[in-house]
C-alpha cells in the first residue's frame, strides 16, 4: 500500500513533466519595416525567432505555391543556438508580372515539430507612388458565338480583396465594335455581379472580336487589373422584298427592290410567273433568263447582293398591243356593219338542156335587203355578153325586167325596176340567154348592179363580183 508521501512524489513529477512540454518549442515576433512598395522595391519585414529548445534548431521560411508565382521570399532559412533569439530581416520582392495592388501574402514558418503562418500584408504601388493600390479580381463570361440582330452581353463579377470600401472604380470596356465605361462600387471584401448589354449593327462582318476591359481606380492613368474575352459573330443570310406597282391604260409597271439584310454576299434568283402568252407582253429592261420552275414557266432576275446592299429591277406587262388590236377588229367589224351596203345583189348562171337545138344559159339574179331598214326605188341593171342573146320568160314567182336594150356592139343590158325592199326581203331575177354560135368552154358573165336610195334618201350603188356559167361541153348543139 502506498504511502501519501510516495503519492506526492509522483504528482509532483507528473506536474514537472507538464510544465517541460507545455513550453512552447519556439517564439516568434513579426512586424513590417516598410510594406507599401513601389514596384521597383521589395518589402521588408522584421523577423525575431527564440529558441527554446536544448538544442541548436534551423527554422525554414516558404510561400504558398500561388504567392511564389508573384514574390520571391528571402531568406528560406535561418539557425538559431539552443536557448538564443535571432533577429532577421525578411523581404518580398515582386516579381515583374506582379499587378500594382493590396497583397495579403502568408509566409509558413516551420520549425522542429512545429509551424506557424507569420501574415505579411504588402501594399505594391507604381513606380513613383506610394498611394494605396487597390486589389479587385475582375472576371468576365459572354456568349462565344453571337448574331449581330441580338443584343450582347457582358456578365462581370468584381471581387474586392481589400478590407477597404472602393466607392470610385471605372471600368473601361473597349472592342472594335463598340466601347463604353460604367462605375463600379465594392465594399470591402465584397463580390459583385453586372451585366451590360450592347446593341450590334446588324450587318457586322462575321469572325471573331476580341473585348479588352479594364478596371480604373481614382484618377489613376493604368488599369488596376486587366481582362480580355473573344467572341464570334455568326454569318446570317436574309433578304427583304419591296415591290411598287403602277397602273394605266391596260399598262402594269413593277418596280422590285431585293435588299440583303443579311451580313455575307449572297446570289439571289428573283421570278416572275410567266407563261407562253403573257411572256408576249411581258418586257424588262434588266437581263433575264427564261427558266421552268417545277411545273410553270418563270422570267428570272439573277442578282449579286453584297451585305446592306440592294438591286432594283424593273418589268411591266402591256397589253396595249393587244387591246388596240381587238378594238381595231371591232371597230372595223362595227364599221363594216355601219358602212356595208344594206342590199347585195349576187347572180350565178346554169346551163338547161335541151331537147332540140342548142343548149340555154338560165341566169338568176339575188337581190336581197339585208338591212333593218327599208330601201326605196331599186334599180337592177345586168349585162349580157355579145355571144349571148336574151330570152325573155314569163314564168310564175319570176319578175319580168322592166326593160331590155340592145347596144351597138352587142351586148344587151336588162333593168328592173322595184319600188322597194322591205328588210330582209330577198327577190329573185330570172332570164335566159342562147347562144349565137356554137361554142365550147365557159362563158364569163360581167357584174350585176343594184342601185336604190336608203331611208336618208341617200342614192348608193352595190355592184357584184363578175361569174363564170358553163363548162367544156356546154352549148354544144345536139346532132
């Protein structure tokens, strides 16, 4: 059993042996001897480092992958005695792609068994300056490819790493389509988003555009931090129609203008339905071409439109032609009808067989009113070829001639006389003639003529075309 003085003993030990390992294996004091820097300077910061091991100790300094690609820490080690404190001088050179900025650069401080992170806070200016140079991250994100007819945007997200509010930051954003700034108030630590908008010409080239942006603090003259995105713009293909028509006098004129709306060149067939007969009256000053379209017939324009261009081509249908032509035709057969001569007169000749002696030429006259009108005092006058001599008849529905004369060089002429003929009444004149000789072939019967005084009283004359009666055998005398 133990006694209370041996528990006492072995307390105290284990207290002595707390109190050795509660002992910190080193001390550390940090400060900055002169941490706002010109670019062209390095920072540098005091470094007091006490050794409270038994034993000499070497103590490393490092950055943080990330901080090693903007500053170059000096020294990476430093030994101090067992029991001893050191003081060093730590510096922070920028490097040359290191932005003007506030930096919060941490430097890992390892010793035996143990680590610490000694905060060196850095303010990098421009050279020539000491002015607090604020440290914003700025991010940009667009549409990659882009139609020109749409509006484009530009989403931004600044970060401000500084504790301290940056109420006066302007970013600048400059393309080769458009350029435009915009302020930009961070509180401190703070992230914020923005989206701006831009309007396109429609008809902007397709490729690609680069935008280049930077972030402005105060009256600084160079960007706080820089950002540069690409974009595409897509090639479209459109074309708008106008087409103005003009009418007069059975005349159509189009005038058709083909604009490219799109942002390319682009060739454009324009048709016009054009079968066989309307391509007779229809004409364009512009070339053409005559091409079949599935199953109709068009007149085609082929144009070349580079983009925001336009072609204006013109065509017209005339039927003037064609409308002159039938008023022509109607108005010659109304003139026909108003001037043609309201009685005709027409005669044909036959041969009559007989039984004994010579054949007889039988001779009909028509005479005929074909008018809507009565015509008055109708005289016929016909003539009979010196070969021919006149036979007179007293047939039944026949008129007899009013008179018959014998000229000098044998011809013989007959007259009718009619008091009137009602409209549409026709008369036939009917005679015979033999021949003086015996003859062969035909013989040529001259014109007969009707004269006769219309409703006006008005005397007109209407005069047949000649005729021919007989054949090769006719007025041969029978044996």
């Amino acid at each position: 059993m133990k006694t209370p003085s041996s528990t006492r003993i072995v307390f105290t030990a284990i207290i002595a042996l707390l109190a050795v390992t509660s002992v910190a294996a080193f001390q550390e004091q940090f400060r900055p001897i002169d941490n706002v820097i010109d670019i062209d300077e390095k920072a540098t910061f005091n470094l007091t480092i006490t050794n409270n091991q038994e034993t000499d100790e070497t103590y490393r300094l490092s950055l943080s992958v990330d901080q090693t690609t903007s500053w170059i820490l000096s020294p990476n080690s430093v030994r101090v005695p067992a029991g001893e404190s050191r003081t060093i001088t730590v510096t922070l050179d920028p490097r040359s792609n290191t932005r003007p900025g506030s930096y919060f650069t941490r430097i890992q401080l390892s010793g035996e068994g143990e680590q610490r992170v000694l905060s060196a806070p850095i303010s990098l200016g421009q050279e020539g300056r000491r002015d607090f140079v604020p440290n914003v991250g700025m991010t940009v994100t667009n549409e990659e490819n882009v139609d020109p007819r749409e509006p484009f945007s530009l989403s931004f997200e600044f970060h401000n790493r500084n504790r301290r509010t940056l109420p006066n930051l302007t970013a600048q954003v400059n393309s080769d389509l458009f350029q435009t700034s915009f302020p930009v108030s961070l509180d401190g630590l703070e992230r914020e988003g923005q989206n701006v908008f831009f309007t396109l010409n429609d008809t902007t080239t397709p490729g690609e555009y680069n935008v280049n942006i930077d972030l402005y603090f105060g009256e600084q003259n160079n960007p706080i931090t820089s950002y540069t995105t690409t974009f595409n713009i897509i090639a479209y293909r459109d074309i708008s129609i106008q087409q103005e028509q003009g009418e007069a006098w059975f005349k159509t004129a189009y005038t058709t203008t083909i604009h490219n709306d799109g942002n390319v060149e682009r060739s454009y067939a324009h048709n016009v339905s054009a079968p066989w007969f309307e391509r007779l009256f229809l004409s364009s000053p512009n070339t053409t071409a005559i091409v079949a379209d599935g199953e109709q017939t068009v007149k085609q324009w082929n144009l070349y439109l580079a983009p925001n261009s336009s072609q204006t081509i013109t065509y017209e249908r005339n039927y003037r032609g064609l409308v002159a032509a039938i008023l022509l035709i109607a108005i010659s057969i109304a003139a026909y009808f108003f001037f043609r001569s309201p009685v005709v007169v027409k005669k044909e000749g036959t041969v009559v067989k007989t039984s004994n002696g010579p054949d007889k030429l039988k001779i009909r006259v028509y005479l005929r009113n074909r008018g809507r009108k009565t015509t008055y005092n109708v005289s016929v006058t016909d003539t009979i070829p010196s070969i021919l001599e006149y036979e007179s008849q007293n047939e039944v529905g026949y008129i007899s001639p009013t008179r018959v004369r014998k000229k000098r060089k044998g011809k013989t002429t007959i007259h009718w006389d009619i008091d009137k003929l009602d409209p549409l009444e026709e008369r036939i004149l009917v005679y015979e003639a033999t021949p003086r000789l015996e003859v062969l072939g035909k013989v040529d019967l001259p014109s007969v003529k009707a004269q006769f005084e219309d409703q006006d009283g008005d005397v007109r004359v209407y005069e047949s075309w000649s005729t021919t009666a007989g054949s090769e055998d006719s007025f041969m005398e029978k044996r």
